[in-house]
C-alpha cells in the first residue's frame, strides 16, 4: 500500500522543468557560488561583477578596446562600459538571456577566454532586479531592459555616435541578496588583478584609473608587506607568466590566474609550478634539498593561459584541466618545460639573487633540521589526539571537499568551556565547527615555528586547520576568532591575531581570518526583542521598545543561551575580515601588538587591523 501511494506521488505530473531564469534563481549556488551580503570578497555580488568584467577583458584580449569603465552607485546599481567590439545588434536578448549562446563557442574568436559555458552573464540577469544591457556598432545602437531575466523593454535600433562596446548595469536582487553592500576594496582588488594580467589595459572605477606597466611584479609590489630578499624574479612566455622572490616569513604565499581568473584555490597550474620549482631549484645547486626548506617564505604569482579551460565549479576558483588545449601538451610538461630553462638561465646569470637564495634556504634547513625531533613528537600526539579530541567538534562539510557548500566551511575558535558550548549547540553541523581554546593562549611574538610543536595547542590547532604544509590542504574557509567583548576577549583576540600572522600569514593574507561580532546589549519588552551591537544601536532600540524595556548587557559568549546564539551565527551573522594595509610590514604590525607598550601602539592596531569599533576602549584597556 505504501509503495502504491509513493509511486501516485512521482507521477508524470510531477516532473517538471524549469526555464533557465527560474533554475538560476531557484538554484543560484550552482552559478554563482554562495550568496551572501558583500561582507565577504567571495559572495555573489562580486561574482557578478566579475562574470559582467570577464566578457570585457575577453574583448580586450583579442585586441578589441583598451578603457572599461566602472562605476559603483550607493543604491547598489553597477555600470561596466567596455569598448569592444560590442553584441552584435541582432544578438542582444539572446545573449543576455538564452542559455548556451554566445560566441566563446567559436574557439577561434576565444581560444583563451575565461568563460566557457555561455552562463555567466545570463545568471547576472537573472539575479537582478534590473539588468540593463545596451550594444553599440558603427554607429548604431540596441538596448534591451530586463528585471530578473524577464524583458522589459526591447528598444528599437537607433543611430548613436558613442564608439563601439557594450554598456551593461545591473543591480543584484534584495530578495535573493538580502542587506547586501558592496565593498569597495573588495571590487579594488578584483580590477586591479585584470590589469595585473593585461598591461596597457585601463580600468576606470568611480572615476579612479587602475592600470599596470610592469604585470606580475606590480600585482607583488601591492602585496608584499616588506622588502623581498632579492629583487623579484619574471619569466615569460607566449602562455605563462610567473613572478617569484622570497620574504622573511613562514609559509608560501601564491596568486594563481587562468585567463585572467582568479584561481584562489589554485588546481593543476599551481601544483606544476610547485613541483617544478622545487626541481630545478634542487638542479641549479646540485642538492636534494627538502622541499619545504625550498619553498618557505615564497612569494609567486603565476598566470597561464589554457585553451577551453575546465574549472572544478562554476565560480572557477580552482583548475582541473590537466592539458593545455585539444591538442597542447600537459599543464604539467608545459610549466616543467619553460620553468626549468628560464629560472636555471636566470640564477646562473644572476649571482646575487642567487646567492640570497641558497641562504635562504640554508637557513630553513638549519631551522627545521633544529625541531625535527620535537616536530616528530608533536605530530604523533596529534595523530593520537585527532581520533578523540575533545577541544575540536567538527562539521561534515570543509573546504577541501567538492561541494559548492565548501564556502560556507567555518570553524569558530572560541575561549573556555562556556563560550565553545553555547556555539556548538546553535551551530550548523553540516558547515561550522568549533575548537575550543583552554583560556589564553602563549605569547608567540618573536618565536620560532619550534613553538608550534612544542605548545600543544598551538599544534592541535594547526592540526584542525591542517595548514602545516600550506593552505592547499586548509579544512575551513572561514577561520572565525570568537572571543569575549572584554579586555581579556581581546588580549586572547592579540594572541591568535599574532600566531597567525607570524607563523601563517597566508592565511591571513587570502582573506581567511575574521573576527565574530556578537552583540554587547539585548532589548526587549513582552512584544519584541532587539540585539545591539553598538550603544547606540542599544539606544534606538531603547526607542523603538517604549516604556520599560528590559535591558541586558552581554559580558561573555557564555551568557548568550544557545537558542538566541543561532540568530548571531546564521544567515545574519556579523564578521569581521581581518585585513593588512599595504606597506606595513608584518614584523611591525607584531612589534606593536605584542611587543613593549609604546604611545603609538593603540592607534597602530585601530589603523591597520580592521576590528570592532565598539571595542576600541578595551583595546585602551590593555596599553
């Protein structure tokens, strides 16, 4: 009976299929990643941008227009004006709006292009509430109105004496994109990555010009927080260019572009050219170093250029082709082959880089051959730890999984027993986890990596992340610190904020360190109940309650119960990104933090760490 009932049930009347606009917005993550509000460089209003920019960088490419001009408005509308060859008139709808058309079909019109899949600005006209697109050609002119993939307005051909190129805007959809913002360094870092990639390309965003002379070595510069050991090296060719130094750092720091996408999960480019790197720098001083002493302290930056391109997900953050076209030889062969005759060329013609070089690797052998046994030590007890350790309660999904799911991977570093419970029963299971800190954690501030071993929370917490041997291999896309809104909160806060950045500053680097808000104030009568983050926030809600609101002020994590902890780490929950500034050197920044008190040193930390507003007088609290 109960079989007879479930086949009435998938009948024929239930299959039913979606038109393309409706899948995308019914299923957005397949095109676009994850959602999100703008708080993160990789939600989906910069996805976008992004799928929007690739069509005008593809025209530049083929020799078509040298200006794209962005614009950002407060309302959250955007406007990218290329100057292309534009859409074909006749063309314009389909483009916009039916699937699988599009002329990067065509691989002699885009052999190297980014997008494949004729998707990308289709989604963006789906997921808006206005997308506006608009082609001009010798003179003529097409524009074709749209609100969330449907047409509003197909505009006549007219005369126009505007130069040729496509003019698209857009603004993301507030009910699939709720409380978004942009963040305008966020859309900074993504135009200046194309103009790294395509010298003599000048973008225009809000009336400021980013553009690039020098490629590979300008996107380095702007990185680079201190003075590379040795000038940096550029090798090119007709399909790869790499830029490659060392800094005075732990851990290896890489940038990976295919056709100009940001490949912030690397793939097969990036494992050839840590492979191949690690040979013939063994070749050129005829010694089979270890690896890590090889490539500690690296700082590269490599874009190659692949004919159809196969990404591991719609948002191509990692590659998986393993050729470089049809009919080209293997990515793999491709990087060995030109990396091993033009960085051997380079070395034997440069001495002193040279030179710098073997000592600097000199030196990490020294290092690492000093904590071999402690290492070896260390290891099996967190081996032996992993199977039942109590201070980490995991998720099932994590970074390095293939699932879309994997962006939402987060682990929330917490303080004693009462903060990590509250967490772990409001958490979701299937993408957060927790590790719970004993209480303050050791000073690491001018230590060596012998630290990381030695404590055996430190070790534990670098075998939960499992970042050992790099972020390859990193579980969470989200590290959170999660600390109390008090002046011990924040000195635990300093404490993991200079372990990362002394012994894992990639981390840090690629946008994977945040700090938890969670609200100072609860304010609520029998009706309705309001969390404040700010006092002033406390104040309007103090407001909007009326006559005798009830008023509660959060010291800890602890004191927030499970059921009201859910609200603060859901969909609406509040991060903070912990970003460097340029030109301040990491030793500096750890210098200030934990270093001797100095008079500069609480404007030093607000300055060039973005924190809590709200916490500033805790930080004064700890001079």
């Amino acid at each position: 009976m109960q079989s007879s009932q479930n086949t009435q049930n998938y009948s024929e009347d239930a299959i039913r299929t979606l038109d393309w606009k409706e899948h995308i917005r019914k299923r957005p993550g397949m095109y676009i990643g994850k959602l999100g509000d703008g708080t993160f460089a990789d939600d989906g209003i910069y996805v976008l941008l992004k799928e929007v920019m690739d069509n005008s960088i593809d025209e530049f490419m083929m020799g078509n227009g040298k200006k794209i001009e962005v614009t950002l408005s407060e309302d959250g509308r955007v406007t990218v004006r290329d100057f292309g060859r534009g859409i074909p008139l006749g063309k314009v709808i389909d483009v916009a709006s039916k699937m699988n058309t599009g002329a990067k079909y065509d691989s002699k019109a885009f052999k190297k292009s980014v997008g494949l899949n004729g998707v990308g600005i289709k989604a963006v006209n789906a997921l808006s509430t206005m997308f506006n697109v608009q082609a001009y050609r010798d003179g003529q002119t097409k524009r074709v109105e749209f609100c969330r993939g449907e047409v509003v307005t197909d505009h006549e051909i007219t005369m126009s004496p505007d130069k040729n190129g496509t003019f698209i805007e857009f603004t993301p959809d507030t009910t699939i994109f709720e409380n978004y913002k942009f963040q305008e360094e966020y859309i900074e870092t993504l135009l200046k990555n194309y103009t790294y990639l395509n010298k003599g390309l000048a973008i225009v965003f809000n009336g400021r010009v980013f553009q690039s002379k020098n490629g590979l070595l300008d996107l380095l510069n702007e990185n680079m927080d201190s003075e590379p050991l040795y000038p940096v090296i550029q090798l090119a060719d007709e399909d790869l260019e790499i830029a490659i130094t060392h800094g005075n750092q732990y851990g290896e720091e890489y940038y990976t572009f295919v056709n100009g996408q940001h490949t912030t999960q690397g793939g097969t480019h990036l494992i050839a050219f840590r492979e191949a790197y690690v040979k013939t720098i063994r070749e050129f001083y005829n010694k089979n170093f270890d690896v890590s002493d090889i490539r500690t302290g690296i700082i590269a930056a490599i874009s190659i250029k692949i004919e159809e391109p196969v990404f591991e997900s719609q948002t191509k953050t990692k590659l998986g082709s393993k050729d470089m076209g049809p009919e080209g030889p293997s990515v793999r062969n491709y990087v060995l082959d030109m990396i091993t005759e033009k960085l051997d060329n380079f070395l034997h013609k440069n001495a002193d880089s040279a030179d710098i070089l073997h000592k600097k690797i000199l030196e990490s052998e020294k290092e690492r051959k000093a904590i071999s046994g402690i290492k070896k030590l260390a290891r099996d007890r967190a081996k032996k730890v992993s199977l039942h350790n109590k201070k980490l309660r995991d998720c099932r999904t994590h970074y390095t999984s293939n699932k879309e799911e994997k962006l939402d991977s987060s682990i929330f570093i917490t303080e004693g027993d009462s903060a990590s419970g509250s967490i772990t029963k409001a958490r979701n299971v299937n993408s957060q986890a927790v590790f719970s800190l004993k209480g303050k954690p050791l000073n690491s501030y001018g230590l060596t990596r012998k630290v990381v071993y030695e404590n055996e929370e430190f070790n534990l917490l670098q075998a939960a992340l499992d970042i050992e041997d790099g972020l390859e291999t990193l579980r969470y896309n989200h590290v959170i610190i999660a600390t109390d809104a008090d002046v011990d909160g924040m000195h635990i806060r300093l404490l993991l904020l200079t372990f990362f950045l002394q012994f894992f500053p990639e981390l840090v680097k690629n946008g994977h360190l945040y700090i938890l808000q969670t609200p100072l104030f609860r304010v609520r009568n029998k009706k309705k109940t309001y969390y404040c983050y700010s006092e002033e926030e406390r104040d309007q809600a103090v407001k909007k309650v009326g006559a005798k609101p009830e008023i509660t002020r959060f010291k800890g994590l602890g004191e927030i119960s499970p059921d009201e902890f859910k609200h603060f780490i859901g969909k609406d929950i509040r991060l903070e990104q912990v970003r460097l500034k340029k030109d301040v050197p990491v030793k500096d920044l750890l210098s200030f933090y934990m270093g001797k008190n100095t008079p500069d040193r609480q404007d030093f930390i607000i300055d060039n760490l973005v924190i809590e507003e709200d916490l500033v007088k805790e930080i004064e609290a700890i001079k």
